[in-house]
C-alpha cells in the first residue's frame, strides 16, 4: 500500500472558531522511499490569518487572497490520497480542518487508514517530548530549513522521522530488481581480474639465461 505523509496549515488552531486551512502539503511513499508524486497547493481561507498562526507559517493575507478556495481542489485532493494511508503528526488537529473544509465543500469526509506520529512517538518515548523538532534532534534529522513551519518542510522532515519510529530505517528490497541488476552488470564489459599475459618463447628463453647468469654469478663464484 502507498502512504502520504500530509500536513496542513491554518489560519489559528480551533475549527469551532471558525479557522480554516491555508496550506496543504502531501508527500506518497512506496517502500518507504518517496515517489516524487507530491500533492501542494496554497488556499485563500476566506478569512484572515490570525497573528499567532502568521508568526508560525509566515502567510499574509494578501499572499493567500488570490489563491484557490478549498472546494475548488477538493476532489483533486481526495482523488490523490484515495486508497492510501495518512501519516500525519497529531493527525486530530490536521483531520479536524481538512474534514471541516470537506464538510463546508459537500464532500465525504476522510476515511483512509491513519497513523498517528504523535502516537507512535509517545509510545516509543514515554514521558519525552514528541514534537516534531524534538524528534528531529533524537534522530539527528536535519531540520535547520524548518525556519517556519510550511507544509511541504514539515512533510520531509515528518517522512524521515516516521522511518525512524518504526526502525524501518532502510527501504525494503525489491527482489526482481535486484536480479533484474546483476543480470545488467553480468552482461556488461567490467573486468574485476588482472590480464592475464603469456609469455612468448623468446620471454622465456631470456628468463631463464638471466636466472642462470644470476645464480652462477651469486652463489658460485
């Protein structure tokens, strides 16, 4: 089965209060290795950012007035992740704005199987803390580009991490290819011995009067 590692972006943090996504970010997954069919868009929210979620993403209004409403790429987004499984991080917060945003668009609402990082992490790592960064630093992740929390940033690092918790930390082998492989290099022009050179009867002939000269020469005089 694919997987898509998802995360949002939001105008403030309760759906009760009326806020809304303004950013979406997708990245599929086969194997455990990304397969470059990502899922991104920027949405006009319909409604201001407030200032707590601005220091957060960095989004302005102005940046978000002339992007696409939520309805207009509602079933290119369900189109995508149909069939896959969600990982998101304290994907409660992420389900509760992208169903919220299905429900005002009159579409179904999500019900893809859903890994929970969050979850995983807590149960890995009891007691510790489970954010994002945290967990980027526990496994020596790379997250200095994460200077503001944007979706497809988040996602990257979110994939990494995920590999991480659940100690599948190299891709799965694929078995056909593999053989698919060496059959390729088994065909191919690529030495891996010394020539081997044969010596001509002249060759020897010279050798062994040298030899003959040598030993009379040290060992008999």
């Amino acid at each position: 089965m694919k997987e898509v590692i998802l995360d949002t972006e939001t105008t403030g943090l309760s759906v009760k209060e009326g806020h809304r996504i303004v950013e979406i970010g997708c990245i599929e997954l086969e194997n455990f290795i990304p397969t470059n069919n990502n899922f991104h868009c920027y949405l006009n929210p319909e409604r201001k950012v407030s200032e707590k979620a601005f220091e957060t993403h960095g989004y302005t209004n102005e940046f978000l007035s002339d992007k696409k409403k939520f309805r207009e790429i509602a079933d290119n987004f369900l189109l995508y992740i149909k069939g896959k499984k969600l990982i998101i991080h304290n994907a409660e917060f992420d389900l509760s704005h992208l169903n919220n945003e299905l429900k005002i668009a009159g579409k179904d609402l999500i019900n893809n199987e859903i890994i929970d990082t969050v979850i995983l992490a807590r149960d890995k790592f009891p007691g510790s803390s489970n954010s994002l960064d945290a967990l980027c630093k526990r496994y020596r992740i790379d997250n200095s580009k994460r200077e503001k929390h944007t979706a497809l940033i988040d996602c990257d690092l979110l994939s990494k991490v995920y590999i991480n918790l659940i100690d599948q930390k190299e891709p799965k082998l694929n078995f056909n290819n593999d053989i698919n492989e060496s059959n390729k290099l088994s065909k191919t022009n690529i030495s891996y011995f010394k020539k081997i050179i044969i010596p001509t009867d002249k060759e020897k002939n010279d050798h062994s009067q040298y030899l003959k000269t040598y030993l009379k020469k040290n060992f008999f005089n």
